[in-house]
C-alpha cells in the first residue's frame, strides 16, 4: 500500500476471528473488534485504523456473545488514514 500515489490503494482482507473463542463469553463481541483493529493495523503497517459502522454492526449483529469466525473487509489507505468497510 505504501508509495501508491492518488487516491490510495483497495486491498481485501479475511480476517479470521477464532481466537475470540478463548475470551469469556460477555465479552467476544468487544474482543473480536479488537482483533480487527489490531489484525489491520498489522497487515497495513499503520496505527490509524478507522473501522467503519458496518463492521460494528456486523460483529454485534447476534450479541455479545456470538461473533462470527470470520469477516471480510474492504480495506482503503488515504495518506496514513486506514478505512475499512464491511465487504458485502
């Protein structure tokens, strides 16, 4: 992503949530947004990661306690600003 010049560069990522399962039951859906966070800003070498509403509204759409295993992003970069979408 680094050295594109105009608009920025669109990448996808899966990002795999089974490691949520560890943390106690109340909190995976807190966790798993971190695991985002934390995944993307690994991937994309930057610590400005916005997540967009989607993605809450996707991990949160069963509760607290039930996260998906997996989800997919649409990951943009506009000068050092990482936003991620949901893909579908």
């Amino acid at each position: 992503m680094r050295g594109e010049t105009g608009e920025g560069e669109e990448r996808i990522f899966t990002i795999p949530l089974r490691n949520v399962k560890k943390a106690p039951r109340w909190k995976r859906s807190n966790r798993a947004i971190s695991e985002i966070r934390e995944f993307l800003m690994r991937h994309t070498k930057s610590e400005d990661v916005i997540l967009g509403a989607t993605i809450n509204e996707k991990v949160w759409e069963r509760g607290a306690q039930k996260p998906p295993s997996r989800i997919r992003v649409k990951v943009t970069e506009e000068e050092d600003i990482i936003r991620a979408e949901l893909v579908e």
